[in-house]
C-alpha cells in the first residue's frame, strides 16, 4: 500500500480531499495506517460480465463504436 501511495499521492489527494473525512493527505506517513481502520469485508463480490477481461471489455466497446460509426455512414 505504502508503494501505492507513494507513486499515485496526487491523485489520491485530488480525488479524496474535501471528501473523506479526516483524509489526513497521501504523503502522510501514517496514510496505511489509517487506511486500515476504514477497510472493511466485503461479504459478497458482484460481476456484472464474469466471462469477459478488461482488455475484452474496451474491445468490445471500440468494435460498438466502430460498427455505430458504419452505421452512421452508411444511413446518410
């Protein structure tokens, strides 16, 4: 996590400051710490295409899009 926070704080601070409460920055040193306490179990995952990976997701997507373009095209 530590290494996590290290490479990626900027982001974390833009999206969590002013959100979180008690957001205590992405370059503190105690941010796993805190982290910990707010970590909880998830009792049940959900995945809404089991079968498919991300990279078969974003083809899938660029084929729609493709075919939509044609589709487009060729109705004007």
């Amino acid at each position: 996590m530590a290494d996590i926070f290290a490479n990626a704080a900027p982001w974390f601070d833009e999206m969590f400051e002013g959100v979180v409460e008690g957001w205590p920055g992405a370059t503190s040193p105690n941010i796993v710490d805190w982290l910990a306490t707010k970590i909880v179990e998830a009792d049940m995952w959900y995945a809404s295409n089991p079968t498919m990976t991300v990279e078969d997701t974003a083809k899938a997507q660029k084929v729609t899009q493709a075919f939509n373009a044609l589709l487009d095209t060729a109705s004007s």
